[in-house]
C-alpha cells in the first residue's frame, strides 16, 4: 500500500510535467508555491492541476466500485456497469442536451448523477422483486435488460438530434481533458459519500462474498448492507461517469490487481483498490498525452488498449481464478 501510494504520488508529478509540451520539475513546483502568470504556472495551475485532481477521484471511485460489485455479485467479472449506472448516465446526458439544450458540461453532469441513481434504482428495484431476495443473478439479469433499454433510447434520441450526437460523443469516449477544478467539486460529495458507506459495510461484504446462507449464519444481515452497498456503487459510479464520461475497463480490472497485492479482505481490499484505480487513470491519462502528441488520446480509450491484455494475464492466473 505504501509503494502504492509513492507510485501515485510519482503519476501525478509526472501528470503535472507532461503533456503536449513538457515542463521541468522546477517549474512545475514554483507552479504550485509561486504562482507568477508565467505560460507554464498558467498550464500547470489552469490545465494539469484540474485533470488531475479529476483523474485521481474517477480512478479511485471506480476501482472501489469494481470491488463492491465484485463481491456483493459474488463475480469475479463483474462490472460497476452491471447496475445500469453506466446506461442510465448516458441517457441522463442525452435528455440535459437533446430536452434542456444544456451544452455546459457542469450542467449535464447533475443529469448524469440522476439518471445513474435512476437506473440503479430501478434495477435493484427489479431484483428484489418476487418471492426471493435480490440475488446476484437476478440483479445481473435486471441489469442487463434494463441497459439494453436504456441504450436503445439513447440511440434512439441520438438519431433524432445530430448537434446532440456531436455533443455526446465528445462526452461517451471517456476523458478527463478540458475539465474544470467545479466539475470534481461538484461530484466529490457523491464520490465521498459512496466510499465511506462501502467502506462501512466492508465487514457485510466479506460475509456477502461467501453466500447468503453463510452470511447469516456467521450472524450478518443480508437485506441492508445489500441496498447500502448498491446504494454506494450508484454513488461511486454515477459521479465519476458524470465527471468524465464512462471509462472502460477500471472497475472490471482493478479489484484482481488489487487482490493480488492485499488479499480478499474487503477492509483492506477497497482502499487498495482505490489506489490501484487512481493509479491506473493517471498514469493512462499521461501516457495518452504522450503517445499522440501533439494531440492526444482519451483516457477511456488509453485504459481499455492496456487494460484487455492485462486482464486477460490476470484471470488466467491461479489465484484470481480460484476467487
């Protein structure tokens, strides 16, 4: 976790010194102690610094996410994306431009928020329905069928409104690029909140990982931390899509990579996880920037071109395949 943490605090020094046109080191503190108006304190303090702070707080968001879904699904492959939140952002994006004719960014990013609670909302709502209790496959059936329709009308209003599809699709690639410090304020309380209820109900978690019939007999409820940790991964989730656009493969990956560094423990596990996310989008976020200069590569793009691979070396090993 230490290491973790140093190798954070590297990506983002290098996050604040590379890019299109790299900065020394020197420059890049004076920056951050003695601002001036010099072009290289406005680059670091109105560019770097914001996409930063933004790739950090997605990062950790959904790593912790990934982890929560993971172990409340009891699948190693499952996603944040599973609950619908990813769909239901998208549509809540589309409804701010195409209904509201909303173009500002910090703007449409409440709708995202709300149309991922929504979404989520309604899928639980749909698992739980019945005779049973929400089980893990009910709610990965749910959500599936509940994406499936959210994503048509998505298209389908994207097909009505071309300046919406331009718009859109600026916002869909995943990107942390040309956002503002108000936009991470703005979804920070929502990633807060979403990982201190995670990290509170991280005992519930270990008992929900072994079954529904082991939890309570190890003495666990099943019906509360089950919503509070759903209710989490909503937060996590809507408010890092919200920010930067749905950015593939985080919350898929990052909870195996993590698990190899500090166990299934859950308490140990969702802090690692963070730092693993946060990591991974920083350090995809620098290496977009660098391998299309002078242009650049979105994060959600940069993150699912390393991540596949990684993947795949990671469930052929023994350890995340026995999980």
């Amino acid at each position: 976790m230490a290491l973790l943490a140093v190798a954070l605090a590297a990506a983002c020094a290098a996050s604040l010194a590379l890019g299109s046109k790299a900065i020394p080191l020197g420059d890049v503190l004076d920056a951050l102690v003695d601002f001036d108006g010099s072009p290289h304190d406005l680059v670091v303090r109105e560019l770097r610094i914001p996409r930063t702070a933004l790739a950090l707080v997605v990062g950790a968001a959904l790593g912790t996410a990934g982890a929560v879904m993971q172990g409340l699904t009891r699948n190693p492959l499952a996603d944040p994306g599973i609950l619908g939140v990813n769909a239901g952002a998208s549509l809540g994006v589309v409804v701010a431009i195409f209904g509201f004719g909303i173009a500002d960014l910090s703007v449409y990013a409440w709708f995202a928020v709300v149309g991922g609670a929504l979404a989520g909302t309604v899928v639980y709502a749909l698992g739980a329905t019945g005779r049973s209790a929400a089980t893990p496959a009910r709610l990965a059936l749910a959500g599936m069928a509940v994406t499936a329709l959210v994503m048509s009308v998505t298209r389908a209003l994207l097909l009505l409104d071309e300046a919406a599809f331009d718009q859109f699709r600026f916002w869909v690639v995943g990107s942390v690029a040309g956002r503002s410090l108000a936009i991470t304020g703005q979804v920070l309380p929502f990633l807060v909140v979403g990982g201190a209820v995670a990290v509170a109900a991280a005992r519930h978690l270990d008992a929900l990982a072994l079954g529904e019939d082991m939890a309570r007999s190890l003495g666990s409820s099943v019906a509360r931390p089950r919503v509070a940790l759903a209710a989490a991964v909503v937060l996590l989730v809507g408010g890092a899509v919200a920010a930067a656009g749905p950015v593939a493969f985080v919350g898929l990956a990052v909870p195996h990579a993590a698990r190899l560094v500090v166990g299934n423990a859950h308490r140990r596990l969702l802090p690692c996880s963070a730092l693993v996310g946060a990591l991974l989008v920083v350090g995809a976020d620098v290496f977009g920037r660098i391998v299309a200069r002078p242009g650049e590569a979105p994060v959600g793009i940069v993150t699912a071109a390393i991540g596949a691979p990684v993947f795949v070396a990671l469930v052929r090993r023994r350890r995340v395949a026995a999980l």
